[in-house]
C-alpha cells in the first residue's frame, strides 16, 4: 500500500516544473505488515442481557458479568461486562492448526471475578445460562440471552376459614368453626338371626289377652 503527498502534506501526484530551473518535491509513503506465522481465525459470540423487574424490562444500579467457559474448566475463557437489556460482541481466538467443525462453550452468570454467582444469594432469578455450540460452516458466530428477574411485591397470605353452617351449635370469636357431630337417638336392637316380626306375635298376644279377659267375664256373670 502506498500514498503520494505533495509538499503541504496533500494527496497529490501531480507536480508542476518550469524551464528556469524550478523545482519540486513530492512524497511516497509505503505501508506494509507483518502477517502472523500460519492462520488464526475468531469465533463470535453475541450475549444478549435482559434485566426485568416484576416483569418489565428496567435498568438497576447492579453490574452484571458473563463467564465463557470451555468444557469441563472452572476458569473462563472470557469474562465480561454485560450490558442491561442490550448486547455484547466477545471475539474468542481459536488454535491456529486443527480448527474443530464446531465448538462448544457454557456461559453463566459470574462476578466481577470470574466466579459463578451464588444462586441462593443472587438477589435475582437467572435463566438463559447454558452450552452454546459455534458452527464452521456458520462462520463460528453464535448468540445467546441471559435473563435476571426480580419481583418487589410481596405476597401476603390470608388464612383461609371455613363458612358458618347453618347447623353449628358453638361458634368461637375468631371465625374459626367448631362442628359437632350429631349423634342419632334411633337406637336399633342387634340382629339375633330370628328374622320373625316381633310386631306380629305382640299383637296375637294382645288379642289372646283380651280373648281370656271377655271369657272369665262371661263365666262370671253367668254365675251371679
């Protein structure tokens, strides 16, 4: 690559001369670089962060950060600032020799340190983390979303209590219900296995009773 410049520092390769012996100056400068030994080639990696806040999406005071992690390695490849609701390119080096078909990364949710956040005290929700596999024949780009949910409103619990019956011989101050259990006056005799109506015999009793009676009533009246 090269660049022509006349005396005052302009792009110009033209310059003017005369017969009396005039003169000019013209400059070329030439660039060239270094190539690396060998081939490199980056992979692309778009991390999409999305922070809601009882469901919309706000931007809060907290920083939050991305690790890049290699199969089975606790020691990101790249851990980087993540920006809220927006995206972030992370170019990743490959080897030079032996480039994979493909390749795989995890991404999680770290601190400014690299380390994955404790989910017990993360103050908010993550989904999103996961392996993201970058393609050759997709040019090594990928792209994935990190979610953080968080909800202010608290839920407040009220204590269910059963209606009133109509039924209720007792009912405390504090709503809650006692019920009584209703017991039946009808008391009915054991079975014995003699299936005979007891009805029945209590009546040919009565009758016989009766029968005896209006005899002997007879018999004496007769005597008098």
């Amino acid at each position: 690559m090269y660049n022509v410049k006349d005396e005052s520092g302009k792009e110009n390769n033209q310059v003017i001369v005369s017969t009396s012996g005039s003169s000019g100056n013209m400059y070329v400068d030439n660039y060239f670089y270094y190539l690396p030994q060998g081939y490199y080639q980056n992979c692309t990696l778009k991390i999409n962060k999305n922070v809601l806040i009882d469901g919309e999406k706000k931007t809060v005071d907290d920083t939050f950060y991305a690790g890049i992690f290699e199969k089975d390695s606790d020691i990101p490849v790249s851990n980087i600032d993540l920006v809220q609701n927006g995206t972030v390119e992370v170019n990743i080096e490959l080897p030079e020799e032996d480039l994979p078909e493909e390749i795989t990364y995890t991404i999680k949710e770290t601190n400014s340190n690299g380390e994955p956040v404790d989910k017990k005290k993360f103050p908010y929700t993550v989904s999103g983390e996961g392996n993201i596999t970058l393609k050759e024949s997709e040019g090594y780009e990928g792209s994935i979303t990190l979610t953080n949910s968080q909800s202010t409103v608290t839920s407040t619990v009220v204590p269910a209590t059963n209606p009133p019956s109509q039924n209720n011989n007792y009912q405390s101050s504090n709503t809650s219900v006692v019920t009584h259990q209703t017991i039946s006056t009808n008391v009915k005799s054991p079975k014995t296995g003699d299936n005979t109506h007891i009805v029945l015999w209590l009546v040919i009793l009565v009758a016989a009773a009766a029968a005896g009676t209006f005899i002997v009533y007879k018999i004496n009246k007769k005597n008098r």
